[in-house]
C-alpha cells in the first residue's frame, strides 16, 4: 500500500493511500481518549488532508475508553472538517454495537459507520472520496 502525506504523533499514524482516503492508525500503546488527544489527532488529521475533503479510516485498536467530551468534539464543528465520510474498524460485534449507539446519540455530520471487516469498511469508503463523488 502506498502511503502519502505520511504523519507520525504520540498516538496515531496517519497517510492517505492510492484512492485518496486518510487512515488514522492508533498505536498500540494508546488506551485512553480524552478531548486533548481528540484536538492534537484532529489537528493532525486536518494537516496530512492538506484541505481536501476526504473519507478517513479510523483503527482504534486497543483503546478501551473514550471520554464524553471527545465523543462530542469527535462529532462536531472542527472535526468534521475536510471529511466526506469515517468508517471505523472495531475488533467485534459488540463494539460494533456500541459504537452504533454513539453515532445515535452524537450523531456526526459525515456518513460514519462501523466494521468488522477492514476491506468492507474500505470498499465503502472508496464511494467517498473525490473522484466517486464528481
């Protein structure tokens, strides 16, 4: 996989790939996701889009906790910016059910949706970006 506009912080890898979608790696390490981490992952996100609107492939991968206020900021206003749609890959069907009943009660402003399955999660991803939508 080609990675472009690669980024590197505390907390995640970030690039864009061949078709133009961001993926948003979380390390290993990371765990918990408070609204600081929520701004700088953001902030960081906003940089490798260089102001293009583009879907963004989220992996949380072993982060078990999410505070109130980063689910809010996550859903809204800044974050929202350069994003046509997020597909997040969750390790099961019960985080799936869970991550369902956030986009219920935050209700972000993009498409966004949950997977099992990464290469599900980016074939639909792939009708977001640029080139699918004109």
């Amino acid at each position: 996989m080609q990675k472009n506009a690669y980024l590197e912080n505390d907390f995640c890898e970030y690039w864009i790939d061949e078709y133009g979608v961001v993926h948003e790696i979380f390390k290993s390490t990371f765990r918990h996701l408070d609204l600081p981490v929520a701004k700088q992952i953001v902030a960081d996100r906003l940089k490798v889009s260089a102001g293009v609107a583009r879907p963004l492939y989220v992996e949380l991968g072993k982060a078990t906790k999410m505070d109130r206020a980063a689910n809010r900021y996550l859903s809204t206003g800044p974050a929202m910016e350069c994003l046509t749609a997020t597909g997040i890959l969750v390790r099961d069907q019960i985080e799936k059910l869970g991550a369902n009943l956030y986009t219920g009660f935050f209700q972000p402003s993009v498409p966004t949706k949950f997977f099992t399955d990464k290469e599900k999660a980016m074939t639909w991803l792939r009708n977001y970006t640029q080139d699918a939508l004109n």
